[in-house]
C-alpha cells in the first residue's frame, strides 16, 4: 500500500506539471464574441503533442491508482461507526420524550 501511494504522489506531481507546461488554446475573450481569430470551439484541431499524450498517460494512471487505493483502504476496515455503541436492553429515557409517548388506551364512555 505504501508503493502504490507513493506512485500515486509521483503520478499527481507529474500530472500537475505537464497540464501546467501546455500552452493555452487562445480562448480569450474576443473569441467569446465572434472573434475570428479563434480556434478553441470548432476550429482546426492540431495533433496531439507530447504533452497531450503524457496528459492522458498521467491521468489514466492517477485514476487507477486512485481507485486501487480506495480498494486497498476499505478491505481493511471491516468495522463501522455503529461498533462502538455500547448495547442495552432498553431504550434510554431521554430517547422518548413525553410528548411523544402514546396515549392509554381506555375505553369511550358507556362502552366496554
């Protein structure tokens, strides 16, 4: 488990860093408002770089190990919240307020 959070740090470091090294796309606002110079929505779509293809690496194998971690973490706790409530017979009193208790049943008048 240790390995594979440290590989997990390593992918999020790395992922980081080669989002961050990508140029931007000229999505700026001109482009918001008809602007002709831009290619963000469904202009020319260049091929994909270095960067993009090591982008798509690092995520998929963020997601992996991220979805392994979280595997890994929940077979080794069996145990819930409930377990450490301690068991009695009965309801405590202060869990049934008077205003809350049914009422006696007796009978209508003239009826039995």
């Amino acid at each position: 488990m240790t390995l594979l959070t440290i590989f997990h740090v390593l992918a999020c470091i790395v992922l980081i860093l080669v989002v961050l090294l990508q140029s931007g796309k000229a999505g700026d606002l001109a482009s918001a408002f008809g602007g002709t110079t831009s290619q963000t929505a469904f202009g020319a779509r260049s091929a994909a770089t270095l960067l993009t293809k090591g982008t798509t690496l690092c995520a998929v194998i963020f997601m992996v190990t991220s979805l392994g971690l979280a595997i890994l973490f929940t077979q080794g706790t069996e145990s819930t919240v409930m377990e450490d409530v301690p068991v009695t017979g009965e309801a405590p009193a202060s869990a049934v307020p008077e205003s809350q208790t049914p009422p006696a049943e007796t009978a209508p008048d003239g009826q039995q």
